[in-house]
C-alpha cells in the first residue's frame, strides 16, 4: 500500500497554527494534495489482510480528490466556522519561519515533502481505495468535520495539559 498525504498531518503537524493564527502554513506554492485519511488507510489493510488475491498487488491509496492548500483553508474555515488562510510562503520565507519555531531540520524535511505538491507530483487520485472497499474515500470536509474539536482553542489548552 502507497499511501498520498496523510490527512491527519493537518492536525498533527499543522494543528497549533490552524488554532493560533488561522492559517496553513506549508512550501506548497499552488500545487494540489491528494490527501488519504488514516482510517482509510486501516479500512483498506484490513481488507488486503484478510481477503485472497492481493498477492503481488500495489495499491495507491489516495482521497477523493486533489485540492489546493486555498482550497483545504476553505473547508477548514467553512466547517469551523471561522477565517482560515493558506500562507502560500515562499521556500526561503518558510525555512526562515521554521528555523526559529521548530529548527532548520524539521525546516528542510518539509520543503522536502510539500515540494511535491508544488511541482504537481502529490495531485494524483486513484479509484483504489472505492474499489478495494466499495466506497468513497474519506474527503478532507469529512476529516475536518471528524476532528473539528481538536482544531479549538478549547481543545487545545485542554489536550495540551494532559
């Protein structure tokens, strides 16, 4: 199984921001992400794991469509309820910001991963996940609606001190 982008990386990378400053801040210029959710990524395992004929296979598992990171701060704002906004940093601008909040490392690591999206290698979306599990994958509306409550200050201040 070759999974795209992990949908739940919008909460476990990108989660304080989202909370703190509204926004999504990722090196990915207009490229397109085809993000899978996690739990398709289980469902589909599952599957392959305890049914014949997978043998030799590859599965790439992607969600249902490819969207911009404008386009994945519109669901967010639309489902929260409140402005979300994708910073759209240049690669420079976004080591610099890296560099002092999380280290140059952790900095490198994800220009490396969404250069991808901005050259147009991470849009590609594939029937494999309908197919192996006779539904539609989970879209990013349907995770953010899912996780909505980790994505509040509330949460956040209360998950933080555990």
């Amino acid at each position: 199984m070759r999974a795209s982008f992990f949908t739940q990386n919008l909460h476990e990378v990108h989660n304080e921001l989202i909370r703190e400053r509204g926004e999504i801040l990722v090196p990915a210029g207009a490229g397109e992400t085809s993000f899978v959710d996690a739990r398709d990524v289980g469902a589909v395992a599952a599957h392959v794991l305890t049914t014949a004929g997978h043998e030799n296979r590859v599965y790439k598992l992607t969600g249902p469509e490819a969207l911009d990171y404008d386009e994945v701060a519109a669901v967010f704002s639309d489902v929260l309820g409140r402005k979300i906004t994708y910073g759209d940093p240049s690669i420079p601008a976004f080591l610099r910001w890296a560099r002092q909040r999380h280290g140059l490392g952790f900095g490198l690591l994800m220009v490396g991963i969404y250069t991808t999206a901005r050259v147009g290698l991470a849009a590609r979306v594939t029937d494999d996940v309908r197919n192996l599990l006779g539904r539609e994958p989970l879209s990013v509306r349907e995770y953010v609606e899912s996780y909505a409550a980790e994505f509040s200050e509330t949460c956040w201040s209360r998950c933080k001190a555990v």
